[in-house]
C-alpha cells in the first residue's frame, strides 16, 4: 500500500497473498494520514510489478459552499461548511487567498477562520457557516486545513484537503472634475480591485495621451476604497485624466478617469 508520489521501497504496509488463492480479498489497516492511495501487486519476493489498483482518496470529506448574503455588500460571503463522514478533527480551519497566476503558498492567506467541526453521525452531520468580507474584486479561493500549518521549510504542495473558488467582479470609477475658483483639480473614486490597506494604492494625473505610465504630473496614495482627493491645478494647459495603480505595478492602469481639458488664463 502507497501514498500517492511514494517510490516502490516507501510503502506504508504490506501482505502477503494465500500461495493457493488466484482472488479474492485482502484487508488493510488504513493509514493515519489524509492523501491518496494505491496498492501494488509483486511476485516473487522481490519488487516485480504486477499489477496496480485504481487511486483510492483517504481522509474525510467536506462540503464546501458559498452564498452572498443577503442585504449587505455584494462583497460579503457566508461559507458553509459541511462533514460528511471522517474523524473529529478540533484543529480543522479555513484561509482565504487572493488567487492569482502564481499559486499563493499556504502560509499567506489574506484571513482566517476556525471550523473545529467534531465526528458526524447518521443524523447529526456538522455543518459550520462562516461569514468573510471579499476586501477587493478578482479571483479568490478557500481552503480548508485540519491541522495548524508547520513553522519551518516550503511546501511543495498545499496542506489543504479542500478548497472553493469565488469571482467578484469589480465596478471601478474614477471622476475627474476641475475647480478654477478654487484652483485646484479632484479625483472622486470608487474602486474595489485593490485593497489600500495591503496593496499600496495610488492616484496619478497624466497627460491624456500619455503612453509611459511613469510620468505623472501629479499623485496621491489613498487610504479608502472610497473618497475624493484634490491635486493643486495643473501649471500646462491640455488633456489630462486621472490612472488608478497599486503595489507599484505601473505597466496597466487599473482604471482611468474621464478627460478634461485644462485652460490657464
């Protein structure tokens, strides 16, 4: 009996078959871990392959589902989560991560929350029902842990045994209005594919032509996902706009503004 990946000499135990018996079945204690499982089949005392059994899944299950919740931000989840039959498991906890092209590791979670959900019976099946608020648009995923992560090395693979996917979609804007009176220019934004208070968010006043992305006339960071900025007025007359970055990714803007026009006197 193997786990999956585990090289011919790493079994977790063996048997031997009746010399007589051409089938039947044989009975394995199940080890103690969660993953998957194969068995493999040897003649002659010695490592001669014969034949390999299908892929067994070894561990709980889980039903993991999410719904908006009704009456509040669109961005605010409820994440129920169901045993369907496995051990207790007290330590059981689910992390939320940004999921971008790169697979994010284990560790770096945006929050958490604990399951702790205790051993199923036939008319008792736990159920746990978690309440997350998305901080920003994009693709997002949970995953489902029964132990405390290790506090050492780099995992190969993740430690998770389950995880679910959700999509918020974004609804950015970004007004850009003058004020000659009072000389000044302002920004009123609403954005929702970057979080202020983890990606480092900022406003710029280009040029609307402008290809290079780096020569601002002017910018702000911002501290909300949603507020109004004012900049100084702009010394050059022309075309400007206002461009949403974050995490000093300058390549695309995230959104742009209306243009306007800008008359010195």
């Amino acid at each position: 009996m193997y786990t999956k990946g585990a090289d011919f000499k790493n079994y977790e135990t063996w048997e031997w078959l009746p010399v007589v018996a051409k089938s039947g079945t044989i009975n394995f204690t199940a080890p103690t871990k969660v993953g998957e499982l194969t068995f493999k089949y040897y003649s002659q005392k010695s490592f001669n392959l014969c034949a390999v059994s299908n892929t067994i899944a070894l561990g709980p299950r889980f039903d993991m589902t999410l719904t908006p919740i009704v009456g509040s931000d669109k961005r605010t989840h409820q994440l129920s989560v169901k045993q369907l039959f496995g051990g207790s498991y007290p330590n059981a906890w689910v992390a939320l991560y940004e999921k971008r092209a790169i697979r994010k590791k284990d560790s770096q979670y945006y929050t958490w929350q604990w399951v702790s959900a205790g051993h199923p019976s036939t008319n008792d099946v736990n159920e746990k029902n978690l309440s997350f608020d998305i901080p920003k648009a994009g693709q997002w995923e949970f995953r489902l842990f029964l132990q405390r992560l290790p506090f050492w090395g780099e995992e190969e693979s993740s430690a998770a045994i389950q995880s679910v996917s959700l999509l918020i979609e974004g609804d950015d804007r970004l007004v850009f209005t003058v004020q000659p009176e009072l000389n000044q220019v302002t920004v009123e934004y609403s954005i929702s594919v970057a979080d202020p208070k983890t990606d480092s968010v900022w406003i710029g006043i280009y040029h609307a032509n402008q290809m290079d992305n780096r020569q601002h006339r002017r910018y702000k960071f911002i501290s909300d996902q949603k507020g109004k900025i004012t900049f100084k007025k702009l010394q050059h007359a022309g075309l400007y706009e206002a461009r949403l970055f974050a995490n000093n990714d300058m390549s695309v803007p995230l959104a742009r503004s209306n243009s306007l026009e800008i008359q010195i006197p």
